[in-house]
C-alpha cells in the first residue's frame, strides 16, 4: 500500500496528532508477513473486541495534550490501519467528538480508548496499541507531538521525534 499524503503536514495538532505514518509499511525498520494475518484486542472489561486484518499504515507514540487529556496517560500509542481493515467484532464502542474533525470512541462501561478517527482521513482509523491482544505486534517507529512532550518524559529508545505530526517539513 503505498500512501502519499504530505497535506496532513499543514493540519493543525488537534486533527493530525494521533499515529499517521505516511510511508509503505514495507519500509519499516520491523517487518511482519501481514498475508492473512489477524491482530485483535479490545477493552479492559471484555464487552468489546475488534479485529484488524492487513498491513498497518504506521505506528507512532503521541505526546500531545489531546491525546495525554483522553487517555489519562502521558504518552499514546498509535496503529495507523484502513478503515477497511478494521471492524468490531463484540460490543460497540461510546463515540464522541473531541473536535471539529476528530471522533475518539471507547468502551462506555470500563473507559478503555480504543480508537481514533479524523475526517481529513476518512479512509484510516488509528487503534490505541495498549487495546492490542499482543502490542509487541506493533512497535512504534517515531514519537510525535514532542513539542507538548511532559518535561519529566525522557526519551532513550532512539526513535525519530517530531515536534509536530509525521512527517515534519
């Protein structure tokens, strides 16, 4: 899948700030046999599960405030995947909207994030890693939105780091 998207660059942090990757997912430093693969995960509680079939666009840790602010974590982890890709398979997430242009949904009975939509990009859906069954399956490549990092985050994994989304200009 090769995907060429330099407009996300001028999109404001509230609407590009979760896990765009913007190369072939062939050219990851990790490489994984997608052909008839299946990644699953779902929420704390159980009452919902999805299930991701195909390649991942791209897998980032977002540090910016909106991220930090719907997870209650000082970092996120993103899995870029078509939206074709990915379906519900159990239960149905709560949905609402963060932005103009942003839907975060999770699990209304245990709070679980689970994903992230932005219209600008209708055709991807963004998975929070920590819901995969295995999120060793999906290693993060670069940090984004390190410009909002927290002060007391130190970073020593030797990944890329973006002040703002992926790819910077």
């Amino acid at each position: 899948m090769d995907v060429n998207r330099t407009s996300r660059r001028s999109i404001p942090f509230e609407f590009a700030c979760a896990g765009w990757n913007g190369r072939k997912a062939v050219e990851r430093k990790w490489k994984r046999n997608w052909e008839g693969a299946m990644l699953t995960g779902g929420c704390l509680c159980g009452k919902i599960r999805y299930e991701i079939s195909g390649e991942a666009i791209g897998n980032t840790v977002c540090h910016c405030a909106d991220c930090r602010r719907a997870s209650g974590a000082p970092l996120v982890g993103w899995m870029s995947v078509a939206r074709a890709a990915f379906r519900f398979v159990a239960g149905a997430p709560k949905t609402y909207a963060s932005s103009a242009q942003v839907e975060r949904s999770f699990c209304s009975d245990c709070g679980t994030p689970l994903i992230y939509r932005n219209a600008a990009f209708a055709d991807e859906v963004d998975v929070a890693t920590g819901t995969l069954d295995n999120p060793d399956e999906a290693p993060p490549e670069h940090h984004t939105w390190t410009s909002q990092q927290l002060e007391w985050i130190r970073l020593a994994d030797g990944l890329p780091r973006y002040p703002r989304g992926y790819p910077e200009t």
